[in-house]
C-alpha cells in the first residue's frame, strides 16, 4: 500500500489526519492514539457496540498507509486460529514422499517455515512493513485465552517450539476493542493506554453523520442527531449506535425525506433499532410527544 504518511507531532495534528479519512476524533481519542504511536503501547478501546471502536483502528491504517489485520475474536478462538498452526495435510504428504528418509532429518524438513501457516498476530509480527494490528471484541474470549495476547501485546514475539521466538522485525500498531460484556484481566489492562468511546453528544453526532453522509442536509442531519439522542435516552433493550444513525441518514436520503416529523420517524424505526420491544416502545413515546 503506498501513500504518502502524515506528520504526527501532536494529538492535534492527528485528529487532522484522522479527520482526512473521514474519522472525527474528539480530544481525548486524538490523544491516546498519539501517546500510544510514541510509547508503542496497545490501545484497549471500550464502549458500547457500534460507536466508531473497530473504525478507529481502520481509519488509522487508511491515515498511515498501512496494511490492516484483524482478529475477530469469538468463544472458543484458539491459539490454531490467533496464532498459527501446521499444515498437517502437507507434511503429511511430505512424509509419504519421503519415507525411506531417518525421521531427524524429516522432523527438522516439516517443521520448518513452509509448512507453518500464519494466523493474525504471527502475521503481524512477521510483517516486514509496519501494520495496525485490530483485536476485535476481545471480551468475547475466555479469560484463558487472554494468555495467548500477553507475549504479543508485551515483547511483540511469539514462541513456537519447534522454530524458536520470532521477533517483530516492525513493531505493529495495535488497538483492541471491547464491548465490556466481561471483566478484563489485569494483566491484559496494564499492557494497554485506556480509552472510552461513548456515543457522541448531538453536535458532535451531526459532524459524523455529515462527514460520512456527504449529500445529507445540515438541518435534516440536526434533526436526526437530536431525535437519535432522545432514543438513547430511553429504557431499550440496545440503544441506536452511531452506525445505524449512519444508516438511517443513508435511508431517509434513498426515500427523499427532507424534514423529520412523528410519521416518518415511525416508519423508519426498524433501521434505528433491531427490538421489535424497542421499536414498539420508542413508537409509544414519540406518538405521546
């Protein structure tokens, strides 16, 4: 990927560059990925599902150039699918055609590099460009498998038995989300600069939806950020995220809305929310308004 890379030399100068690929930072994000790019520490992001978290990671290898890699972390994600594992089938096939071989010579043959198939973080570690290292939903692992991050997220080198420790020959930039469903280790916590990303208050909103829904009208992008902050503010199963707002601009400019009234809002509910409960309740209190 080439590009030509930014000056970072403030937090300020950042949230420009971030600002360039249509990422608006407030201070406080500007500021943890500055400190974190110049201490080379990860950044665990929290925060509510949908609120620009796993954005931040992407937007940052856009702003750098730079090539992304994500781990989606999911109950039950292993060391096989986070870190590497053999390709049993090839060297399988390696010692059926090499069985008069002593079996010294043939370990050392199938437990070499080209058998080794790479997952997200050896890759990273292996990159020989710099790379921004995304760790999806890490609060959906087990705490066991936690583990497995700390040699990364600690000396940037992973230990395979068979080969030894491989280094990072480029140190990966690496951001984690969490939607806080679970407790993090402590451990885990002081590898990483903390951030909390909430939802936005409705002027900062109405920058976002303007930045990523270019063709939406300032006064209808107002209207939406308002009536969006007063669903938050409601009793709901899962409250509108910053992306389904992005959505429902993107649906109200397909249906050539120009002004929001109770009709409208109504009727459109479904792309805001995705509780049949929470469309019916938030109907209820529109109509009463």
């Amino acid at each position: 990927m080439t590009a030509t890379v930014p000056t970072i030399d403030s937090p300020a100068a950042l949230a420009d560059s971030l600002r360039k690929v249509d990422y608006l930072a407030d201070d406080r994000i500007a500021q943890v990925a500055f400190l974190a790019d110049r201490l080379g520490k990860p950044i665990l992001v929290e925060g509510p599902a949908g609120v620009g978290k796993t954005e931040l990671a992407k937007s940052l290898a856009r702003m750098w150039g730079r090539r992304l890699i994500r781990l989606q972390c999911y109950e039950g994600l292993d060391e096989s699918k986070a870190l590497y594992e053999w390709n049993y089938k090839k060297q399988l096939l390696r010692i059926q055609a090499d069985h008069d071989k002593e079996w010294d010579e043939l370990e050392d043959d199938i437990f070499s590099d080209e058998f080794l198939l790479a997952r997200p973080l050896l890759e990273a570690i292996r990159s020989e460009t710099p790379v921004v290292l995304l760790i999806d939903e890490i609060d959906r692992v087990e705490i066991e498998t936690e583990a497995l991050l700390l040699e990364v997220l600690s000396d940037f080198q992973v230990s395979i038995p068979e080969l030894g420790t491989i280094s990072a020959s480029t140190r990966p930039f690496v951001v984690l989300t969490s939607n806080n469903t679970r407790e993090l280790s402590e451990a885990l916590k002081r590898r990483c600069l903390f951030l909390h990303i909430s939802y936005p208050d409705p002027e900062r909103e109405q920058q976002i939806l303007l930045t990523r829904v270019p063709e939406l009208p300032e006064n209808l992008a107002r209207q939406i950020a308002r009536i969006v902050r007063s669903i938050r503010q409601m009793d709901l199963k899962k409250a509108p995220s910053v992306s389904e707002s992005i959505d429902w601009a993107r649906t109200l400019i397909a249906l050539a809305v120009e002004h929001l009234d109770t009709e409208v809002v109504t009727d459109t509910l479904h792309v805001l929310l995705k509780y049949q409960s929470d469309i019916e309740k938030a109907t209820a209190e529109l109509t009463r308004r």
